[in-house]
C-alpha cells in the first residue's frame, strides 16, 4: 500500500504537490529562525574581568570542562580549581536570585532552558555560592549543597 502511494507521487495534483513543498518549508523555517538569534537568552556578565578559558571556547566547551574536571576529581582525587563547578557559580550567580539556576533566567539555566538540556547537577551542586566562605586556607569547602535542592 505505502508502495503504491510512492509510486503515485508524479501524478499528484499540482496543489497537492505545492502543499507538500510549502509544508517541508515552514519545518525548515524553525530551525533558520533559531540560528537567526529569535528569542535567544540574554545573559548576565560574569564577575571579574574574564572567563576561565576563552569566552568563545567556553560557550562550546564547557561541558566538557566540567566533565574532564569532574573525572580527575572523583577518579584521581586531584583538585584543581581552575575550572571547578564552584567557580563558576561564584562568577555565574545572578546578582537578582544569588543562583546559576533558580530561574529560568539564571546564568546557566537560561541556556539550558532555551536548548532544552536537563542537567542533573543541582540534585547534589549548589547553584548559589557559599554564603560565607571560609577564613581558612586550608579548609576545603565543598560545593555540595547545604540546603537548597535542585536547581533548572
Ligand atoms: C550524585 C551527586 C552528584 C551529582 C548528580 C553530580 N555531582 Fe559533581 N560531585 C559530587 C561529589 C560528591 C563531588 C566531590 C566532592 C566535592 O568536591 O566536594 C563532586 C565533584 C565535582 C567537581 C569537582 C569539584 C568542583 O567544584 O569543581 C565537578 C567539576 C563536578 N562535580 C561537576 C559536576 C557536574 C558538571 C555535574 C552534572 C553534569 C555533577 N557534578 C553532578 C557529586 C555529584
Ligand atoms: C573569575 C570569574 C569567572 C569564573 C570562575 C567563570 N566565569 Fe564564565 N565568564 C566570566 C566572564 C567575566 C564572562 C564574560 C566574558 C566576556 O564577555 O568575554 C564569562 C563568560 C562565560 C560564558 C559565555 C557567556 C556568553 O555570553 O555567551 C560561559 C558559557 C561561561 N562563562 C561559563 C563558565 C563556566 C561553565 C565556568 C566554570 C567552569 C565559568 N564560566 C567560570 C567569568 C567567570
Ligand atoms: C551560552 C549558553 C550556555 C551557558 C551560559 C551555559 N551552558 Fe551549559 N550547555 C549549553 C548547551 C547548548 C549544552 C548542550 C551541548 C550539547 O548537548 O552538545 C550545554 C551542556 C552542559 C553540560 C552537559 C550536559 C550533559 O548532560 O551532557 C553541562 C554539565 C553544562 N552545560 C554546565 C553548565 C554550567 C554549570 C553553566 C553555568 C556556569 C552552563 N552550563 C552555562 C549552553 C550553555
């Protein structure tokens, strides 16, 4: 049956066949406003001067930033700051919510949010920076979270 209506594709009236063609078009025209910018999130800027690594690189990369960062810490025990999680939530947090990701305007939520990634970080990270921090250099603060649970 499928087979049969494939062959008969030629003979399809002429308004049918423009339907279809007009229907192809407006599926392509979601992903062409997309990358035109529409409804694209608007971030706050990071505390300090710059990013840990190159702005440009850091919108691509910083998966797997976090990633490699997070194996060498929990497979090695190696902990390294550079590009901890911690750090970017003291840099990220909204100067109106104190967090990465309470809102979905919040730093790292608003591009999630707007790409649809689901990240299961919150259920343990904290997404505000820790309130006080510690006095000591040699006290290690976790950037697991006290209180709040989840974040977007
Ligand atoms: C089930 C709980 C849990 C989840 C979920 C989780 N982590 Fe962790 N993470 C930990 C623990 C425990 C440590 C090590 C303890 C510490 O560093 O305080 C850690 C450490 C880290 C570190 C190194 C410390 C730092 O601040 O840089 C990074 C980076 C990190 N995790 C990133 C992530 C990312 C990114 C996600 C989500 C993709 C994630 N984690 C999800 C529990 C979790
Ligand atoms: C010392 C403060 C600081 C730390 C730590 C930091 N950032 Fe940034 N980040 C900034 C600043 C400042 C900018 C804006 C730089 C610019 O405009 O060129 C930025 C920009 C970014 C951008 C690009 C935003 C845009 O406008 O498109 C991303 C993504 C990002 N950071 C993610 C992270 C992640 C993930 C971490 C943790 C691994 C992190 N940052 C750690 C300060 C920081
Ligand atoms: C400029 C937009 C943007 C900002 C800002 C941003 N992200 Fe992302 N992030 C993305 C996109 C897009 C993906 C999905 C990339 C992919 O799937 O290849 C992603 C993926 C991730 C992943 C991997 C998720 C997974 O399950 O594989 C982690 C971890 C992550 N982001 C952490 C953060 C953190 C933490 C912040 C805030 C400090 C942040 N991101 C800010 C755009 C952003």
């Amino acid at each position: 049956m499928g087979m049969a209506r494939l062959a008969n594709w030629p003979g399809m009236g002429k308004a049918l066949r423009l339907a279809v063609l007009l229907g192809a078009a407006a599926m392509l025209a979601v992903p062409l406003q997309a990358t035109a910018g529409v409804g694209k999130p608007v971030l706050e800027r990071g505390k300090g001067e710059r990013c840990v690594e190159d702005t440009e690189y850091m919108r691509r990369h910083h998966m797997d930033l976090l990633k490699h960062q997070r194996d060498k810490t929990m497979r090695q025990g190696i902990r390294t700051t550079k590009h901890s999680l911690k750090g970017c939530v003291e840099c990220h947090a909204s100067s109106k919510t104190g967090s990465v990701a309470s809102t979905k305007e919040d730093f790292c939520a608003a591009c999630h949010v707007y790409s649809g990634v689901k990240l299961d970080c919150w259920d343990c990270h904290a997404t505000k920076p820790k309130k006080t921090p510690a006095p000591s250099t040699t006290q290690q603060t976790s950037p697991l979270m006290e209180s709040q649970v989840g974040g977007l």
